[in-house]
C-alpha cells in the first residue's frame, strides 16, 4: 500500500495499515522525509520514500508493484495521482475536497473500469464518513425529504479568541470559510454564503452547545446526485459559539483573500500572511481534540435515521480524533478495494461504493463508534 503525504492523516492512515496483518508492506510517500511521530515506528513493513509527484516519472516509478495508493496530499494533488494510479492499474482512494477536482477525476472512469480498478474520492471525514451515513439514511427512510449534516473538529479545551486549534490544514479550513457552499434547496443545487444561516446545536455534555454554519466542499458531488429526489440537504461545520462572528469580521476585513496586495512596495498574499501569524498561536501539539458529528434524515412519511458520533484523542497513541476519523476512513477504503468488498469499477464516490455496515464495523473495531438516535 502507497501513501502520499507524511502529515497528520497520511501518518494516521499508514499507523492503521501496518495493524493490518495482511498488509506486507506500507511506503509512506512525501516530498519531504524525516522524522516520524511517535505512533510510527520504521521496521520492514514500513518504508520511508522522498518523492514529488509533480515528477511523472516518479510518480510512475512509486506505483509500481503498489496495490492500492491512498492519497493524503492537499486536494489540488488528487487528480494527477488518480490519472497516474488508472495507468499503472492500482487502486486510488484520497482524502478529497474540492468537488471540482472530484469531477475531473470522473472522467477517468471508463479508463478505471477497463484496468480493473476502482477510484474513490472523497474518503474522510467530511466528505466520506458523512456521506455514507446520509446514504444509509436515505435506503432507510426510502422517500428522504431532508438530509442535515453536521461535523466539527474542536479543542477539548477551547481557548479564546477563537476557541480553536488547528487539526488539519489551516489552509484547507481557510478554503471552507471563504468558498460558496452547495447545499440542496427545494430539490435544486443551490449555492449559499460560507460562514451562513447560523444556529445553535446541542451535543451531550461535557460538550455542550455548538454553533453550525455553512462552509464548503463538505458532501462533494451528492447534492447533483440528489438532485429532484431530495427537497433539502444542507452540510454545516461546527464550532463553539462565537467562532463565527470572529472569522466573518476577518474575511470582511480582507484578511483571506488570495489577490496580492502592496506592503511597503512588496506584494503579499493576505492570506498567505494571515496564516504564517496566526499558525503558530492556533499550533498546540500538547492540545488534545476531539470530532463531533451528527447526520438527520427525515422523509415525508415521518421515517427518521440519525447518527451521531463523539470521537477523542487518544491519549494511548497521541493519535487525534480528526486523524483517528480523517486517516482511518481512508485506510479502511483502501483496505476494502484491495480486498473486494469495494467489488466495483471506475470512479465511484463513497455514498456508492463503500458498504455501511462493514465500514462502521471497521471504524468500531477502531473504537471510532458512530451511535444511532
């Protein structure tokens, strides 16, 4: 098994793959090699490689012999490696995001179907945990009127001003509060305002109340696949209150954008300057989070399927809970398309192609536990 990027969820989803007994051999891939976290440890089922997949030949060179390539790299990543997986006849499985890149990566699927092989986008959290409950519910409750999706990843022990830490990219998290989020509105993909149409959700203690608000990319492609089946269907993330109102006067203010602007005659990329300031005050490796997700799906016939997971660092490990949620489903995903319980070709998304049940079994055996309500 290949795994394309050394960060937190690639280094989470190759420390699953090794407890695999079945798994020979896990390289675990970046353009930058050094130490590994403490949960890893380098012996002859793992493999350390320097590669740049910008480089086709390299790219190329990585695949060979590989079953399966999971790819935890930035989401502007995904469609080379997908392209160059189909070529070399391996499976592809990645971690997703951009719902553009997860249609360029359609294109491939005449080319997957004739080598054999499957393509699944989209395979975390959100997109992929959360798109495969939404499914379930939707088989369940047989005419869905209204799917709502909730995920958040947060401190367990939140600090002002922003009552956050970083637990994935802050670049990423970035690209969520500023692009328009698509969500399904009388049965019409709609567009709405990231950071929008904010309410307040109570999870179990010691949590407590959340806020929710739109942000994008988090159900990638299912709000065309529901389209005129769906009346509504809304994605939101969560935080803790007050989030909102901080980030919203910040992007107001410009701080965001991607335009370069002239500081004393030199051109910065406001964004870019935001997060080299701020990463290091959001950057608490000692911080222990945790993952709060809730999915509803009503029908017209008042059937109901909810689920809702709590997930935590764990402390055993030193693994958090949005790598355990992020890593984990990826390499479940990989895991199941090598096996074959992933038994279909060509480029599938996981509310398709990953079976529920196996797959929370697999996430329990984890002791990630998605709960019914």
């Amino acid at each position: 098994m290949l795994v394309l990027g050394a960060g937190l969820q690639g280094s989470a989803c190759a420390y699953d793959l090794l407890r695999h007994k079945d798994v020979e051999l896990v390289t675990l891939a970046d353009h930058h090699t050094g130490r590994l976290p403490a949960f890893l440890r380098k012996g002859k089922r793992l493999k350390q490689l320097k590669l740049d997949v910008t480089s086709g030949p390299a790219l190329r060179r990585a695949l060979k012999g590989q079953d399966a390539v999971l790819c935890a790299l930035p989401y502007y990543f995904n469609a080379v490696v997908a392209k160059a997986a189909v070529a070399a006849g391996v499976h592809h499985s990645d971690l997703g995001g951009n719902t553009d890149i997860v249609r360029q990566q359609m294109k491939l699927d005449s080319a997957a179907r004739k080598a054999a092989v499957s393509v699944v986008p989209d395979c975390g959290l959100a997109p992929g945990m959360v798109n495969i409950l939404a499914a379930e519910g939707i088989r369940r409750v047989g005419a869905a009127d209204n799917v709502q999706i909730y995920v958040g990843g947060l401190p367990q022990h939140p600090e002002p001003p922003l009552n956050y830490h970083i637990v994935y990219s802050l670049e990423g998290a970035l690209d969520y509060y500023t692009t328009p989020s698509w969500v399904l509105r009388d049965g019409q993909p709609t567009q709405v305002d990231a950071l929008s149409d904010l309410e307040p959700i109570t999870f179990p203690q010691p949590i407590g109340e959340l806020e929710a608000f739109h942000t994008g990319g988090g159900i990638s492609t299912m709000p065309w696949t529901w389209a005129g089946k769906i009346r509504d269907m809304e994605y939101k993330t969560l935080r803790y209150p007050g989030h909102v109102h901080i980030m919203k006067a910040i992007r107001e203010l410009g701080l965001l954008g991607n335009k370069p602007i002239k500081v004393n005659g030199v051109p910065v990329v406001p964004r870019a300057a935001f997060i080299a300031a701020v990463s290091p005050k959001l950057t608490r490796p000692e911080a222990h989070d945790l993952v709060a997700l809730r999915v509803v799906v009503t029908g017209a016939n008042g059937k109901r399927a909810a689920w809702e997971l709590l997930d935590y660092y764990d402390k055993e490990t030193g693994i958090s809970a949005m790598m355990r949620t992020t890593g984990y489903s990826l390499s479940i995903t990989g895991l199941m398309q090598v096996d074959g319980r992933i038994s279909k070709h060509g480029v599938l998304t996981p509310d398709i192609a990953v079976p529920f049940g196996a797959y929370v079994n697999e996430l329990a055996h984890r002791g990630v536990r998605i709960q019914e309500i």
